[in-house]
C-alpha cells in the first residue's frame, strides 16, 4: 500500500468510484480509494438501478439533470470497453390520493422552470403505456420518458476502471479502523492494512458515513435505512417505466434482462445497518405487487436481497467540507446515491480541488442539520 | 470444457467469458456475479456455481475450498407471488 496519498477516497460504490475519477481529472496525482469489501459490495450493488429527475427539490432536480446528461455519454466519456446499459424508458409516478396528488402538482411547477420534460398522464395514457397496471384507484400521474435506468455494477466499473487509468490507486479488503488527527486536522488514515498520511479524506460511504465520522469526532445525522427488493424469473417486455407508488411506497420495474426489480423500505423500522431478508416483507410486498400489476400473481418470485439507503433528516444529499475538522469532506446521495453518482463525484472533486463548483453545493452542506435549513424533499418511497 | 461451453444456462455465459472477467481482475465469487450475473438466475448457481469454483481456484491458484462462496439468498426455490399472498394463481 502506498505510503502517502494527496486524497483519500473512502467507500467503493459508484459515489467513490466517481469521486476518484473526478479527483484524477482534475489534477490530482495521488489519489487512493479505501474499500472494505469489493468495488459494488455496499448500497451500489444493491440498489434498484432506477435514474430519475422528477424530485420536489431544485437540488435534486438539478442534479439528477446533470447526471442524466453524463450517463446519456457515459459509455464514451469513460472509454468503457462495455456497456453501462442507460436505457430512458421513463418513471411512472402514481399517486392514490389527493394529498401526494398534489405534491405531484407542486413538483410539476419545479420541472417546468427548470427545463425538466415531465408529462401529467390522465388514467388512458398511463394505460396505454402500460397496458396489465391496476388504474382502480389512480388520482394523479406523471411521467418523465427521460428517466430510466442503469446497469450500477457497469457504471461502478467503467467509474472504476477510468480511474485506474488515471492513476488512482484501489485498495479493496481494506477497512478503515480510524482517523489521526493534530488539532482538528487529519494526517492520516489508519486501516487494517496500515496506514496512509494524508490531509484530505472524502467520505463516500453511503450508510457507514456515520461510523467514518464517529471515528473523526464528528456527529452525522445521517443514518441506514434497510430496503429489501426481490427479482423475479426473466419475462417478455411488458412493463417500459419504472413504477413508482407513493401509496405503497415501492418501486418497480423490467431491467435488460427481463426480470423485474420490485422492493420498497419499511420507514418505521429502526434504523441500522443490517443485511437480513424477512418473510414478513415478501408477504407485504406481494400483496403491493398483485395489487398493482394483479398478472404478476403468476410470476415467480427467485432471488431477495437487502441493502440500505444513508437516510438525511431532509432526503437531500450531504455534500461538501465539514466545519470544524480541516481537510474532510462528505459525499453522500442519502438514498440517491447511485443515480445522483456522475455529478456528485464531479462537484465534491471541484470543491476538493478549491474550484467554483457547477452547481451551488454550499446549500447541501452538513451544517445546515444544526443551523436547522432543512429543504425537505417530499418525493421519496 | 471448450471455450464456448455454457456454464451458466440461466444467464447464458460460456467459458470463454467468466475466464476473460476473471482476467480483468474479478477473480472472487462475488466481484464475477455482480459482473456477469453468474448465479443470480432461476436455478441460483445450482449448476455454475461448481463449474465457476474450479475456474476460480485455477485462477488464483487455490484449492477449490479455499474459494469464498457468494450469499445463499431465500427463497430455495422459485415462489410466485400469488402463492406468497394466497390469491390464486392460473396454471
């Protein structure tokens, strides 16, 4: 392992994988990745592999819209010698009452002023696009056909491997154990397979965030949710959008390969990091899927699997310097990680690097927890 | 075994593909699955997952039990969700 490093990133997912490849194109000669499993092991290779613009927040909408615009280019942009698989079939919202209803209507108007295309579907349309959905109970529904989804394993890769060509060095079955620090500045980061001096750390750790800065001495509100999904037996194409239902809280929707992706967290159980499956989920989620789609009763259920989302007390990401500790930095999607990756690797490397960022990041900024400006998002399952 | 033979039918990958996976540096059980989806299909490695242990210890010039398995996920078998909700399901 190498002794010394101008930056080191924490967290192999696709946040981190970004991050240091931002880092390195930006200049930055030395930069070292931390990654206590494998590249993909966290909430990246876990998640459900949606990209989508339509949020309540113009932070959010800002940077998922370019995001989009990276992955649109993504397989070039990276010189990926595979495919990412960005596919823009759309994301359905579906609302059963007037109350997210017109939450819908309130992030219309956010759309509309920020150039996002988001279309309000009567009940035909949204059976027309797709023909086997339950419109018994539909109030409202939007759509924008821009959205889509991504391959997370591919697009961690092709962040990973553009990287390793810039230099980054990757170090993964390394795990951090703790920080040290000289007046509230980090000089070094200690792990299981030694240390590395360094005064700038960038904590892309999704849901470990909070652990990483336990080990710093600062307190992040930032905590793990536990989200479960399932994948069924791969089908014909029928379902082109990625269905969201703010009544059942789920998402679900048909990837490359045929299968559909369905799952959904429980906001009431306590939070915390832990990877079990429960039968009670499957039980409440296939009473969701059938009521949704009543033809996916013959469909076969093969795989569960869970993972977390970094939950902020206001479903916005955590972006930017921390007060009070020199040198470290937050990089966190909190649930949006994944799709929100291309941008906040670039503007987390442009903060690093001392630069204006694209987009105003100050607002994302971890002190706005005590200083009590949270900008709540209300578009989240 | 030649190259092109398949050694996961579930997700259609031959010889040829693991082995080239595993020379791009995804040379552990879990790192070629998330590559490949090797084991994730109907069957869950119930016939790759022998097959991918030995290319792997070749690889890494291990003995096939010192190759780390990927997580056993639930169900064991396919389950539809009809069965799961107990609606009926058509034939």
């Amino acid at each position: 392992m190498i002794k010394s490093a101008d930056v080191v990133v924490i967290g192999g997912g696709s946040i981190g994988c970004s991050a240091a490849y931002n880092l390195a194109r930006l200049g930055f000669k030395n930069v070292a990745v931390l990654e206590k499993g494998y590249i993909c092991r966290g909430s990246t290779g876990r998640c459900a592999a949606g990209i989508r613009q339509q949020w309540g927040t113009e932070m959010n909408c800002l940077i998922s819209r370019q995001s989009i615009r990276c992955f649109e280019v993504m397989n070039e942009m990276l010189e990926y010698d595979g495919d990412v698989e960005f596919i823009q079939n759309g994301y359905l919202m579906v609302t059963y009452s007037e109350k997210e209803a017109a939450m819908l209507s309130e992030n219309l108007k956010l759309h509309k002023k920020l150039g996002i295309p988001v279309q309000l579907l009567s009940i035909d349309d949204v059976k027309e696009i797709v023909p086997v959905i339950n419109t018994d109970r539909i109030i409202a529904s939007t759509i924008c056909m821009e959205d889509g989804q991504a391959n997370p394993f591919k697009v961690t890769d092709a962040y990973y491997r553009a990287a390793e060509r810039l230099g980054v060095n990757f170090y993964t079955y390394t795990e951090v154990t703790g920080f040290k620090m000289q007046d509230k500045k980090i000089t070094a980061v200690v792990t299981d397979r030694g240390e590395i001096a360094t005064d700038t750390v960038v904590n892309a750790t999704g849901p470990y965030a909070k652990l990483i800065s336990k080990m710093i001495g600062h307190e992040l509100p930032v905590e793990p949710e536990r989200h479960q999904i399932v994948v069924t037996e791969p089908l014909d194409p029928f379902l082109k959008p990625l269905v969201m239902n703010f009544f059942h809280n789920s998402y679900c929707q048909q990837v490359v390969n045929g299968s559909i992706l369905v799952g959904y967290g429980n906001p009431t159980e306590p939070k915390g990091l832990n990877y079990d499956c429960s039968w009670q989920f499957i039980e409440e989620l296939a009473a969701k899927v059938i009521d949704q789609f009543p033809v996916m009763k013959n469909v076969n259920i093969i795989r569960h699997w869970s993972g977390h989302y970094g939950i902020s007390p206001d479903g916005q990401p955590v972006m930017g310097t921390v007060p009070g500790i020199e040198g470290y930095y937050l990089a966190l999607g909190c649930g949006k990680g994944f799709m929100l990756s291309p941008m906040i690797g670039e503007l987390i490397a442009q903060c690093v690097a001392g630069k204006e960022t694209t987009l105003p990041i100050d607002i994302l900024n971890v002190e706005r927890f005590n200083k009590g400006e949270l900008i709540i998002e209300p578009a989240v399952v | 075994m030649s190259d092109k033979t398949i050694i996961c039918r579930c997700e259609d990958l031959t010889v040829e593909e693991i082995r080239e996976w595993i020379s791009k540096g995804c040379d552990g059980f879990e790192e070629i699955k998330r590559a490949t989806r090797i084991g994730m299909g109907a069957c869950q490695g119930r016939t790759c997952r022998r097959h991918l242990i030995a290319e792997l210890a070749h690889a890494n010039q291990k003995s096939p039990a010192e190759i780390d398995l990927s997580t056993f996920r639930p169900p064991t078998k396919p389950l539809k969700f009809g069965a799961v909700a107990g609606v009926d399901q058509d034939d």
